[in-house]
C-alpha cells in the first residue's frame, strides 16, 4: 500500500465510511515514537490538531487517517510502522498484490500464494488457510479459517492485529468483487476498551482470549474466481490504507443492518426506529431487542452515524456547522453542539481546518 491517496478526492459515492478513534491515532503513532521520530510533524501533514491526542473521546476522519499513516510509512519506510521485528518496507504490500491478481485463478489460491508471499520476509505478518475439519461436525466442515499468527509482533495495542485482520478481509473480498460474510472473529487478545469499534470493522460476533486470532467464513468462497485486474489494482492501492481500513464492511448483524438504512436516509432525512424496523419486516420491539443483545440502541448507532457524519464534513473546511447541523437532523446550531461535546469531548470549531 504504497502509492499515496489523493488527498482532495471525497470518498467513492455512496461509500460508508466511519470516523476512526484517538485511540487508533495513538496506535499508529507509537512505533514512531519508539523510533524517536518527532510526531508533530506526522501530525501536522495528517492535519490533526495534536490537542485531540489527549481527549479520550476525540476521532478523526478517515482521510486524516490516511495522511497520518502514509506519514508514518514515510518517516520509518516499515509498513508495519516500527511494531514489528523488522521492517517492512513500504511498497511491499503493493508487490504481493501484483503478484496474486496476476498468478490466482480462485481466492483459495490467491490467500495461499499471499501467505507465501510474506513467508520471504523476516518480520512479515504469518497467516494461513486452515478449511473445514469434517471429524468436527458439518458446521466445522464448512467453514474456512484464516488463521493469524502475530507473536512476534511488539503490539500491545492491539493495532497490527485489527489492521492485519480488517485489510485481509477486504482485501480478498475485493479480489472476487463480493463481500465475504464472516461467521465470526476470534482474537487472541482480551476484549480491548474499544472493542465497540470491532462491529463496525468486521460485522460479525467477535470473541476474545481465543487460541488463534482468526477471520472464519464459509468455505465455499474459497472456490471464487479472482476477476479484479491491473486497472482495479491501480484504484484498490491509490485509495489505500485510509479507505481500507476506515471504510465500513457492512455485516448481517442487527447493528450493521441498521447503521447502513439510516446512512442511505442521509442527508435527506433521519428516520426514527418504526420506519427501520418496517424497512426490516420486524417490529420495534423485536429491532429494539436483537440490538440489546448485540450491546448496543438505536439511540447509540444514530448517535455514531451522526457523530462520524458530522467529524467528516467538519474536516474538510467546506462545510458550516450550520449546514452540518441542519442535515443531521438538529432543530438548531445549539443542540448539534451539545450532542458533539457530548459525543468527542471538543467543541466541532476544534474539528476544523486552521483550528
């Protein structure tokens, strides 16, 4: 993921993205640190304004994040970002893409031949394909794992896994052009403070303190052809990593379902939860339920839809808090600003540019 994004390009119509927590920003940022890189710099080219590093509850948008990675890339040339055991050098996730679009028939040979591709590197991130053991029951019989094995990595942020786990899972959808349904997620690690995040990324159940840190699906996709090319692959790496990471893989659970209904409503309306639950077939009651036991509200995925939706206008500068305000749904300037103090821990003038 080497070519730079375009920094003045809005994301792809109609595409979700979701704003990406301080805590990821940090993240990004430690190997840096432990490298002695000066981080004010890195800051300054990502146009995050430094004081959000010391609110718990701050976010910044995805085309931040992507300037801020790239940044980071540039200053240690390791797209591992200094957390590895070596670096890796930037162009290197380039390379293995070219060379599994060109050399795969089908994903199943495409994951294989990507292990192998980093197996060549020292400190490259180590995965493999492990497919359904039928002496386990049918269910198991039909799935696929791909298995991750980040020990070697010095992360205790957690931040390599989840980029690993949620560039792998995007990256082979993208290659058979179809999302891929994950089952599950199982990760090595406890459950993090943000482990509310891990719906947004994946989608799907996440367990933690698991043997393995893991992406299972249904085996069958194994079976897809590769139909991206040369020209895709031009589009899939400009847009990398901020598009990739930060952009929304919408699953099968109740919170992603309605998520993506209230995002396709924007900005013309913000429907309340009888029009989602209609849009749904089920009742409120029922919608209200199967998103509390999912650990989250109606009133919470609004919240974060607008809360992102409001970060992402805020940041280009062109956008008044006015107009940001009145296409979110508030009945004046007053009350958006209490929701996003609320919401980030900052007033929104500190979101945009020059502040």
């Amino acid at each position: 993921m080497s070519a730079p994004p375009e920094d003045d390009a809005p994301p792809a119509h109609g595409a979700p993205t979701r704003s990406v927590a301080i805590h990821h920003v940090r993240a990004a940022l430690r190997g840096a640190e432990r490298h002695g890189v000066d981080i004010a710099p890195l800051l300054e080219q990502a146009a995050v304004p430094t004081q959000l590093l010391e609110v718990p509850l701050a976010r910044v948008s995805p085309r931040q994040f992507a300037r801020l990675t790239q940044a980071v890339w540039q200053a240690l040339d390791d797209e591992l970002q200094g957390l590895g055991p070596q670096p890796l050098k930037v162009g290197t996730f380039a390379m293995m893409c070219h060379a599994v679009v060109h050399c795969s028939p089908d994903l199943r040979t495409a994951i294989n031949r990507s292990s192998a591709f980093y197996g060549l590197f020292p400190g490259g991130p180590r995965f493999q394909l492990e497919e359904g053991n039928g002496e386990l029951g049918q269910e198991a019989a039909d799935e696929a794992r791909l298995v991750f094995d980040l020990t070697c990595f010095d992360d205790p942020d957690h931040y390599l896994a989840e980029s690993a786990t949620v560039v792998a899972h995007r990256f082979a959808g993208w290659l058979i052009r179809r999302r891929i349904n994950l089952t599950r997620v199982e990760f090595s690690h406890p459950a993090p403070p943000h482990a509310l995040e891990y719906d947004l990324l994946y989608g799907a159940p996440c367990t933690f303190r698991a043997p393995h840190t893991a992406l299972i699906f249904d085996r069958s996709l194994l079976e897809l052809p590769v139909v991206q090319d040369e020209s895709g692959l031009r589009d899939f790496l400009r847009r990398a990593p901020g598009d990739v990471l930060a952009r929304l893989d919408y699953g099968s659970t109740a919170a992603a379902q309605v998520r993506r209904l209230l995002g396709q409503s924007l900005p013309d309306r913000m429907p309340d939860p009888q029009d989602i639950a209609d849009r749904l077939a089920v009742s409120a009651q029922t919608l209200r339920r199967r998103l509390a036991a999912e650990g989250t509200s109606f009133q919470r995925i609004r919240d974060q839809l607008r809360r992102d939706v409001a970060i992402a206008a805020l940041a280009t500068g062109t956008v008044s808090i006015e107009d940001i305000s009145r296409r979110l749904g508030f009945s004046e300037p007053s009350a958006f600003h209490r929701a996003f103090k609320r919401w980030t821990g900052s007033a929104p003038r500190s979101y945009q540019p020059g502040d």
